[in-house]
C-alpha cells in the first residue's frame, strides 16, 4: 500500500490534482448539508480546504497553488461579466450612482474600523493591512500593501511576512461572515425572496430582446454551427486574455507610490461585461449557454476556494492559539461585521433596497466572489450579480488605494 501512501501524501502533479478535487466533492457535500434551514453551499469547499490543509494532506508548490486559485477567480467573474452583461447596464442606469455611494461608504468605514484598530492597539501597522486586506477578502489590496510597505522597510523580512499571515489568519472568516450577514438580514427583516425578485423582472425583460432571451433559454447554439450546450472556446480564452491586459493597466493616483490596477478580477470583469453587452463582434460570438456558463462558474469559484483553505489551514490552529492570533481575528471579525451591518440597515431601512440588491451591494462592496456565489445559490437569482458587478469597480479601486494610504499614513 506504499503507492496510495505516496499517491496521497507525496508531492506530484498527481497528488495536486487528487487533493485538489478531494477538497471540492467534500466541500460541495458539506455544503449541500442544512442546519436550521441554512446551508453554505459552495463555501462549504472553503471549509473542507482548511481541514485537508491542517492536516498538510498534499504538498503541491505554492506557484502551483496560487495559479489555481487565480485562475479559478478569473473563470468565475468572466463568466459572471458574461451572463449579466445583457441587463447590467440597464440596471446601472437604475439606481448606479446610490450604490455606488453606499459601497463607497462601506469601504471608508471599514478603513475606518482598521485607523481605529491601530490607534487602539501595539499592532504592528503591516499586521493591520493584512488583517484589513484579509477582513474584505481583498487580494489585491494585500499586494498594494505590502509593496507600500517594501518601500517603508525594505529588507525587513519580519515585517514583510506579517500581512500575509494576517491576511491568511482573517480572510476565512472574512467570507464566513459576509455570508452570516446576508443570512442574518434574511432573519432579520423576515425577508420574502420571491417579492424580492420581482423589480428585476422588468429589468430582465428590458435588457434582454425576446429573440435573446429565448436563445438563452434554448440549444440555439446548435444552429450556429455547435452541438447544443456547446460553447466555442476561443472566444472565452480571447475575453480573458483582453481581461487581463485591461486589468494590468497602470493607473497612476497623485500621491500614492504605486499606480493602481484592477487586477485580475475586476479587469476580467470589466471586458466580459462588456462583451456580453455586445454580444457579437464579427465571426466572434461572446454568448455562452446557461448551463455551460454556470458550470464554468462553479468550477472556477471551487478551485479559488479549495485553494483558500489549504494554503490558510496549515497554520491556522497554530497562529490563532499563540502569538497575537485571536487578536488579528477579533479584529478582522470587527472590519468584517461592523460596516456592512450599518450600509445594509441603512440601505433597508432608509433607502428600501430590496434585498437581493443589497447582497449583491455586499459581495461586491467586499470584493468578495464567494459570498456572491452563496448569494446567487440562495436567492435562486443573478440579481445579486448585477449589482455586485455595478459596485464592484468602484470598491476595488478604493480597496487598493485604502490599503497603501493606510501603510503611508500609519506607518511607524
């Protein structure tokens, strides 16, 4: 039995790939698995990565990793731009500019919460970026600062590694409990998800032709020269490769070091959302079949996840019970609970937003694709991703900028 020992515990390409989807099948089992009627759908993956991590089952390389897991989250917002393209730009025209306000608030007062943070305790300001970073579920904020932080203490290694064992420490719970506050805004405003639906009806309907929508609805690409459910697959690859040279542009903010970009997910995004609005160009037909895109989608935002908790399930146990752990957590855990509490009562109570759009003003205020994923399962709708894809930009870019004028203003 050496072999299976070796298939499961020594590193190959092999092993990678076995650990990879033994992490998937588990975590879609668990969260297929309801308790009081809630179920964390496809976060469940998340959870099953960190036991398989704690146990340091399967030994693929870090490079390895991290190009999964990127590669996931590109797969999973281009097929999002896609499938909403039709119907975001109507919807931003609807009520854009006052979703953007309120993801612009969201995001200063999590900046906010990590000022306080930091003035309240002896943290070390690269430990509060990552904690920041991680709390929002922000990679690209985290790779802002620490590139802030490089130029403010270059060759201190001790400094340089703490955001990201901060970030690793705070982002699972960072997804955890922006999924637990769209739940508990469900409970608490006794949420009626098929009334909630209804204002994007119309929508739908305006934005997406009959003849469109029909298409969509069909095999009709089978007429275009496919088998029925069958996408082409130069178009996809073409998309993300325009999505990643429109991601990777440099745009510089007066005062800040390091130009910004949108990065891997937000230009990806950007170009699919467009293209699904265009439809066509030339021979090139951007449209994806339901099913096919979907289940692109799923697969994509399982192997981000599954990478998720086994990179962090490692030294997760070990760093929240010594050293600073709970602390980085409970810190993390105010960043991730507080602002969003105070946009999603505002936005109910004051400004009547249905509910669908206010997850999907969460998600994407968070930067976060898995708590969008948990969103769109549970409301049985894309609602969320349209708004999710309305605001996502706007917070992205105030993500990034928020996390270096952190490292500028309150290094020490």
């Amino acid at each position: 039995m050496a072999w299976l020992s070796a298939l499961f515990l020594q590193g190959s390409t092999v092993n990678t790939i076995i650990i990879l989807a033994a992490v998937i099948a588990v975590g879609a089992a668990f969260g297929r698995l309801k308790v009081a009627g809630i179920s964390f759908g496809v976060g469940g993956v998340m959870f099953a990565g960190l036991l398989f991590g704690h146990f340091h089952l399967g030994t693929a390389s870090g490079e390895v990793l991290h190009f999964v897991r990127e590669f996931g989250l590109i797969l999973f917002v281009y097929t999002i731009g896609i499938e909403i393209g039709p119907v975001f730009f109507a919807s931003f025209r609807r009520h854009g500019l006052r979703l953007n306000l309120l993801a612009i608030a969201l995001v200063l007062l999590g900046f906010a919460c990590a000022v306080g943070i930091w003035l309240a305790t002896d943290l070390h300001i690269a430990a509060i970026a990552g904690i920041m970073s991680g709390a929002v579920t922000n990679t690209p904020g985290l790779a802002a600062a620490q590139q802030a932080l490089g130029e403010l203490f270059p060759g201190q290694a001790a400094i340089l590694e703490l955001p990201a064992l901060a970030y690793a420490i705070t982002y699972p719970f960072g997804i955890l409990g922006i999924i637990l506050s769209m739940i508990l805004a469900r409970r608490l405003f006794r949420i009626n998800l098929a009334h909630e639906q209804k204002p994007f009806e119309p929508l739908t309907q305006e934005a997406v032709p009959p003849p469109i929508a029909k298409c969509l609805a069909t095999d009709a690409s089978a007429t275009r020269g496919n088998p029925p459910g069958h996408a082409g697959i130069a178009p996809i690859f073409l998309g993300i490769v325009l999505g990643l040279v429109v991601g990777s542009i440099p745009i510089p903010i007066p005062g800040v070091p390091t130009p910004l970009r949108l990065g891997l997910a937000g230009g990806p995004l950007l170009v699919a959302l467009v293209l699904g609005r265009l439809r066509r160009i030339g021979p090139l037909n951007w449209e994806m079949h339901p099913g096919t895109n979907r289940t692109i989608r799923e697969i994509g935002i399982a192997l981000f996840l599954a990478v998720v908790g086994l990179t962090a399930g490692g030294r997760f146990v070990e760093t929240i019970t010594t050293g600073d752990g709970w602390l980085w957590m409970a810190a993390g855990a105010l960043i991730t609970l507080v602002p969003p509490a105070i946009v999603i009562t505002v936005a109910r109570l004051c400004l009547k937003e249905d509910y669908l759009s206010i997850c999907g003003l969460t998600a994407g205020s968070m930067t976060d694709p898995p708590a969008l994923a948990f969103a769109i399962q549970a409301g049985g709708s894309n609602a969320p991703a349209l708004v999710f894809a309305t605001v996502y930009a706007t917070a992205m870019f105030l993500r990034i900028l928020c996390a270096q004028l952190l490292v500028v203003l309150c290094a020490r």
